[in-house]
C-alpha cells in the first residue's frame, strides 16, 4: 500500500470514527458510569466488532449480507433488539455514590463489558454494508490482499481505539461532576434517549437503500 493510499484510510478512518453512533454512544454511557480506567474493557468489544466487520467484508460475506434480506433482517432487528436492551438498563441504572463507584464496578465484569461493546458493532449491518462500500476503494486488486486488509483493519482499530478513549474519558468527567442522585439519574436518561435514538435509526434503514448505496459506490 503506496503513502498516499494510507493517508486517504487514515482520513477516512477518522470520519468514521468521528462520526456519532451506536459505539460512541456506549463508550460514553461506560465512562460515565464506570470511568475511564473501566472503559477500556468497553472499548476492546468494541475493537473486537469492528475487526469482525473488516474479517467479513474481506472473506466476501459482505455482498451476502447486503443481497441477501433474510441476513440483513435478522441481524438489523437484532442490533435493535440490542441497543433497546442497553436503553432500558441505562434508563434503570441507579445513582451512584461517587466516592463509592468501585463498589458498582464490581458488579460488572470486565469481559460482560468487552462483550457488551462487541455486540454493539457486531450486530450493526449498516456499518457491514458500510465497509463493503468503502473498503474496496482502497484495495489494489493485483496486489496481496491480506497485507492490504491488515494494514487497513490496524490504521482503522488505532484510530478507533483513540477517539473512543476521548469519548469515553470525555464522560468520565462527566461522572465526577454529577455529584447528586438527581443528576446521575437525569444523565443516565439522557444516555437512554440516545440508545432508543440509535435504536430507531437502524430500525429505519432498508437494505434496499444500502444496496442501492454500496453498488453506486463501487461502481463508481
């Protein structure tokens, strides 16, 4: 992969990741609620997700899932089911003394948290979609793919891996300031809202549109 190639994934990792959705949704939820140090369990699912949405798109998966309306289905009302499920538990978290928070850590495990963060990206088929639209504008057909694809999936995952971490830290700030009950409850309502949002918004994608969307951009 020529210098200019990387550049352009770099750039177009960083919009990715940028961009608001369901993983940073929950690096924030985590961070407000555990912290930073706690965070990363949440952020290692979430690294997990995406490499298994890179591995799907590169073993060719990727056109299966965007043809096919059973996959897609299953797996969009899934993530829905799934990011409901988060809103519910954040709407029902309880205040939490913030001197006290390691005894709330306990209570969740670092790997039920890595998983968590897992399935937020692995039962996303937009971004599988997503990635299937994109990805091959960067690949050399005449040269290796794997090396292509590892370089790829490590500028992708380092890039995601430091913007998760703002964000997650960003909220852990977050959990110092919410001093009274009042407020934590207000704030995890608010991270509620924000699942049910992104709920509904994968709720309303079509596979129809996506298709429609990743064959533009491929043939273009």
């Amino acid at each position: 992969m020529s210098w200019q190639m990387w550049c352009a994934v770099l750039g177009a990792s960083c919009v990715i990741s940028l961009s608001p959705g369901a993983g940073a949704i929950a690096s924030m939820a985590t961070g407000m609620r555990f912290g930073l140090r706690r965070g990363y369990w949440n952020i290692a699912g979430l690294q997990l997700g995406l490499l298994l949405q890179i591995a799907v798109v590169a073993a060719g998966l990727g056109a299966l899932l965007a043809n096919s309306t059973l996959a897609f289905t299953v797996i969009k009302w899934f993530g829905v089911a799934y990011l409901v499920y988060l809103g519910i538990r954040q709407w029902r978290a309880n205040a939490t003394d913030v001197s006290g928070v390691d005894g709330e850590v306990a209570e969740t495990s670092g790997p039920a948290m890595t998983l968590r963060g897992f399935l937020v990206n692995a039962s996303n088929p937009k971004a599988v979609v997503f990635m299937l639209a994109v990805l091959p504008q960067f690949i050399t057909p005449s040269a290796p793919l794997l090396p292509q694809y590892l370089i790829i999936a490590a500028t992708m995952i380092a890039v995601d891996v430091v913007v998760m971490t703002g964000y997650t830290g960003l909220a852990s700030k977050v959990l110092r300031l919410m001093r009274s009950p009042r407020q934590q409850r207000a704030t995890n309502r608010t991270f509620s809202g924000l699942f049910f949002v992104a709920a509904t918004f994968l709720a309303t994608v079509r596979r129809a549109v996506l298709t429609r969307e990743y064959f533009s951009t491929a043939g273009g």
